[in-house]
C-alpha cells in the first residue's frame, strides 16, 4: 500500500506541472524584496499597501486575470462585465494580503493569536486531536499555511509534516519555507512519501493540498461547478494506508483583517473507497470557495486539466 501511495502522491509529473505553472513573479529576488519592506511596516499598513499592489497586478497579468475571471464565472455565473472585473480585482488584492502575511508574521511562529478570529468547526479538531495522526487536508484558498500551524499549535507538540512540491528555483523553496516550527516534505521521488505513512501512524499530522491535479494517473475526474475537473486522489490513500482520517481545513481573510479557519468533518477512508472520499473533499472545498470567490487564488484552469493527462 505504500507504494500505491507513493505512486499517486509523487512522480516526475508533480514536477512537471508545478513547473509549467512558474511566473515572473514566483523569483526569489522579488520574494526578497517582498519580505523586507513588508517587514518594516505595521500589520494595518503592510495588509493596506498589498491590497493596493494586488490591485494593480491584475492590470500587470492580463492572462492570469482572464483565468481568474473565467473560474469566478463557473462559481459566480452571470456577473456583469465591471462586476467581474471588480471581483477580479479583489481577489489579486487578497492573494497580495495573505502573501504580505506568508512571508511576514505567519512565517515566524505556529499560529500567532492576534491573527485569528472565532473558527468554524471547532469540535471537528478536538475529534481527531483526540485520536491518533491525520491528514490535514486544504487548498489554495485565503492563508492555508495558517490553517496547519494553527492545527500544530492545538495538538501540544505534534509534529506537522507539510507536503511540497518542488519549486523551479530552490531559491523560492528555501524562503518560502522560513523558519517556521514545521518539517517540510518535498516529493520528488516515489520513496519521498513513503516515512508519511509511518509518521501518521506515530500521532502525527501531514498537511497537504488537495485542489491542484498532478497530471497522471493519480488523478481523478470529479464534477466541479457543473463540470468534470481532475483531483489527485493521493491524499486519501495515504490516510488509508495510514489508517487515519482527513480533516479538511481552511483559513480565510475576514474583513477585520483577521482569519477565520474552517474545519470540516473529518472524513475516513475505507479500503476502496477512496474516490468516494475524494468527492466528499471536492464537495466541501466547493462549498467554502463559494463563500469566499475572491480568496481562491487559482491562476490557471483547473477544468482544462482534464484534456492535459
């Protein structure tokens, strides 16, 4: 069953497709940049000037402000022009807010107070807190790195494995990793998921992202605002291999500038039932992406993935 993990969590494709996705602004110089003036202005401030930025860069990256606007159309259909537009806009603002914050305050420890606001889910958490590992299960939407240190902050000293896939310039992955208190997994090989299965079964946490489609037979077809798009089933085999639950978890940027993180029922994964699990997850990532269209930061088509496999 490892293997069968392994198999469908990592290969040459994540690589592959993760690179096929590199931008002018994902370099290291930039990040830089990035990280030292916003460290040198209070919260309120960096958060304002970023919005302004974000705003601004939809204007810079017209292919990817098309994109944006043509997935905001399955979730939000039949907007008129300027509405879309504005929609566009305030999503490049939020990307740029939970960006200031990624390499600013959340980088430094493992859920800093201050930040968050009340939670939704919380007797979700304290379910399988109270169990053995689990996988925690989020996407690219709002601030998801928060979502796990917020999880490690809570579990009293478990250790949090997040799941990466390489970055085009090992530049970006040194900065984006920081010195936050986790351990970060990059998979480049089959055998790179592998200590996962048995890091789950010691009570540990593994973070993962489930909304982005490797490109290889891992993925599956699932309907996604009225139509089929592909997922990577892998994170429900490792926690059936693993023998533990999924807990699918989110953070969100509240108009206080706040974050509010949402759990949702932990999902079990029995043996050959893992594409089942795998719609329950796209059901409910569908459900927060709708309440929060400006916070799914997903800068290419994910529906014509299918035609790329």
């Amino acid at each position: 069953m490892a293997t069968d993990v392994a198999t469908t969590t990592s290969s040459a494709a994540p690589a592959r497709a993760h690179a096929s996705r590199s931008h002018w602004l994902n370099r290291a110089p930039l990040y830089r940049v990035a990280a030292a003036l916003a460290g040198t202005l209070p919260r309120r401030a960096r958060l304002s000037l970023a919005a302004a930025v974000g705003a601004t860069l939809a204007y810079a990256c017209p292919r990817e402000a098309r994109v944006v606007a043509d997935n905001l159309a399955h979730v939000v259909p039949g907007l008129a022009a300027d509405a879309r537009a504005r929609q566009v806009r305030a999503l490049f603002s939020h990307f740029a807010m939970c960006f200031a914050d990624l390499v600013t305050t959340n980088r430094t420890c493992a859920a800093p107070e201050t930040l968050l606001g009340p939670g939704e889910g919380d007797a979700h958490v304290v379910r399988v807190l109270a169990g053995s590992g689990f996988v925690v299960l989020t996407a690219h939407v709002g601030n998801w790195e928060l979502a796990g240190r917020t999880l490690v902050a809570r579990g009293r000293g478990r250790p949090l494995h997040i799941v990466m896939a390489p970055e085009v310039d090992p530049a970006v992955e040194r900065l984006l990793r920081g010195s936050a208190p986790v351990r970060f997994v990059t998979l480049r090989t089959p055998a790179d998921a592998v200590p996962l299965v048995a890091a789950l079964r010691r009570g540990e946490i593994v973070g993962m992202q489930g909304d982005r489609a490797l490109r290889h037979r891992g993925d599956v077809a699932v309907d996604f605002f009225g139509a089929p798009a592909p997922f990577p089933l892998g994170p429900f085999l490792l926690a059936r291999a693993a023998g533990v639950p999924v807990l699918p978890a989110f953070c969100v940027l509240r108009p206080d500038a706040r974050y509010t993180v949402i759990v949702q029922p932990p999902i079990s994964v029995e043996r050959s039932a893992e594409e089942s699990a795998l719609r329950r997850w796209v059901a409910g990532l569908a459900t927060v992406i709708a309440r929060y269209p400006t916070q799914w930061f997903n800068f290419f088509d994910p529906w014509s993935a299918m035609d790329a496999r």
